[in-house]
C-alpha cells in the first residue's frame, strides 16, 4: 500500500474540510475515508468496508460518532473497531473491523501517516505552530488537484530558475528586471534536518527569496524581507495515480485588514495557476533518473529532491495489519490528540 509513498507523514486536507460527513481522500494511491466524531476529533479510516469491500465515504456517521457503512450498516469506531453488525449479534466483531490509519491534526491540516506504524511525528515548520507569535500571522489555505505525478510538482516547487518565465508579472517580475542575458543565478544550498535551504543570488544583488523543501512533499517560498513576512508554502500530495493534490498555504505578519486579505489570497492562488499547464506537460509524468534528462547547475536543487525521491521513496509500499485488528500505535492516534512537534 501507499506505493512509492511509503511510511511518510503528509497533510491531506484542510482542518476545515473534514466535517462530520464521510469524505473519500485519496493519498498515494489509496483511499481513506475521514469524518469528524461527536467531539470534533477527526478519524481516518482506509476507504473499504471488511464486509464486502464498498466505499465507507458512502455511509454516514453514528449517534456514536463512528461510521455506519451504507450496505448492510455495519458500525465502526473511530478506531475501526466493529461495533455492530444487524441481524447478527453473535458475530465475531472482534474480527471483523475496518482499517484504522495513523493521522493528526496540526497547524490547521489533518495529516495522515502513510504507513501502520509511525515512529516519527509531522514536522510543523514555525508559522504553522501556533505558540510562536501565531496570532500575529494571517493564514490561507487552498487546495485541488493536478494531473500530473507529485515528483513533477515538487520539483517544480524548488525550481528557482523558472520565476521570471513563468511567472514573469508575479513573483518572477523582480528577477526578470534585473536579469541580463549574461546574469548568473547563485544558490548557496544547505542541508538541514528537513531537506535543504538556499537563497537565490542574481549576480551582485543581494538574494532576494529564500526557499526551503521540506521532506518529502513539502516547499517554503519567502518572499519578503525581514521584519516583513510573506510566505508561500505548498505540499504536493501523491493521489490518484498521475493526480497531485496541491495545497497551499500562506502566512503573512502584514496586511491583515480583512477587506485586502482576499485580493492577496487570489493573487497566491494565481500564482499557483500559473504554474499547472507546465507541470501538467511534464512527459514522462514521473521524474526519471537525472542522467535521462539534460541539466545544467541551476538545476541543483531538484536534481537533488529527484535522487533523494529515487533513492529512499521509489519501490517503497507498506504492509496493513491484519483485517480487523488495527495496531497499537493507529488506535492511539485515532483518539486524534495533537502529537508532537
Ligand atoms: S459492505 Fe459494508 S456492511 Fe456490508
């Protein structure tokens, strides 16, 4: 399961698009159903009745705050546990459950673990904590869908170079200004526990965007000098195959009358946009081995996401528990506390 995805932790969704109705996700290659529970815990559950295989996301949720399948109502628990079975109630509900998957709520997204057995928890970079000067910043959060493999998307996402091209009256106008035909883009690139960082430098002027990929799916685009902060953050979600779920997320410490925040979240959204016909091109869907396309030194930066990707996440599926018995570490985190930061 999760091929190529494996044992990751990813968002999924906005907090504010899992509701008390069933909703399907589909994450590398994977259906989930999510809901929230009578208190406002979400759940996640793999997106297939144990009975005879349907859909979850078709059934609603109990008095219970667990999920009734709309074939023959069998119940679950939010942690997939069988809780009822009509006309049988000496059935073995014990071993009858559906498939708990390990999942948080953080920073304002429900995040699911691509695996059963998570080790690890989400890593929230600092403007999506919400104990370091949250209240100062303005969110936005925004998302649909591509086609296209996530590989292209995130390279995309850490390709400095494309700016004053394809968003050349956008984030790329600055560079396009200053740029002659003989100008030279400089990234000092830096490994961090995350990934990596760089500024971009053009010729003499000082680097003026400074970008962050965080492992596996995720970039951070900052946009305007300090003290200011514009930031634009996105997370490439592998879903249906050859289909990337794009979300977006901003945060600024600027602007935060209400009346102009619209017109700086469509410009994000724009932005965005401006991106996808490219993307979208990219054949073949998936990014090959970097000796099969031709790159120059600017392309550092993907080329290193790219054999980062084929090296620890290409080949990699993960094992579910056996049917009805969800393990350990899914049934705590369907309790759906908070985890770590
Ligand atoms: S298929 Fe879900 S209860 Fe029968």
């Amino acid at each position: 399961m999760f091929a190529d995805f494996a044992d990751q932790w990813t968002p999924v969704l906005p907090s504010s698009d899992v509701r008390a109705k069933p909703r399907r996700v589909v994450v590398a290659g994977e259906a989930l159903v999510v809901w929230r529970d009578n208190a406002g815990r979400a759940a996640v559950l793999l997106d297939r009745c144990p009975h005879r295989s349907v859909s979850l996301a078709l059934g609603s949720r109990t008095r219970e705050g667990g999920l009734a399948c709309k074939f023959h109502g069998w119940e679950f628990g939010t942690d997939g546990a069988c809780a009822y079975v009509p006309f049988n109630p000496q059935a073995p509900r014990e071993r009858l459950g559906a498939t708990a998957v390990p999942h948080r709520e953080l920073g304002g997204m429900l995040w699911v673990y691509t695996g059963f057995d998570p080790q690890t928890e989400p890593y929230l970079p600092e403007h999506l904590r919400d104990d370091e000067g949250a209240e100062q910043l303005t969110r936005f959060y925004y998302h649909e869908e591509w086609d296209a493999h996530w590989t292209r998307a995130m390279e995309n996402m850490l390709d400095y170079p494309h700016l004053p091209f394809v968003h050349r009256n956008t984030i790329g106008r600055f560079v396009r200004a200053k740029a002659t035909r003989s100008s030279r883009l400089i990234f000092d690139l830096t490994d961090t526990a995350q990934g990596f960082r760089f500024g971009a430098q053009l010729d003499d002027h000082e680097p003026s965007a400074w970008l962050r990929w965080l492992r596996p799916n995720s970039m951070i685009l900052d946009v305007a000098p300090e003290p200011r902060m514009m930031r634009i953050q996105t997370y490439c979600i592998p879903a249906e195959p050859g289909r990337v779920r794009m979300l977006l997320v901003t945060a600024r410490n600027f602007s935060r009358n209400p009346l102009a925040s619209p017109a700086l979240d469509r410009l994000n959204v724009f932005i965005l946009h401006q991106d996808r016909a490219v993307v979208e091109s990219s054949d073949p869907v998936e990014v090959p081995p970097g000796k099969h396309e031709k790159s120059v030194r600017t392309d550092r930066p993907t080329l290193e996401f790219r054999s980062w990707y084929l090296r620890e996440l290409k080949g990699s599926s993960a094992a579910p528990p056996a049917p009805g018995a969800p393990p350990a570490s899914a049934a705590r985190a369907g309790s759906g506390e908070a985890g770590g930061r």
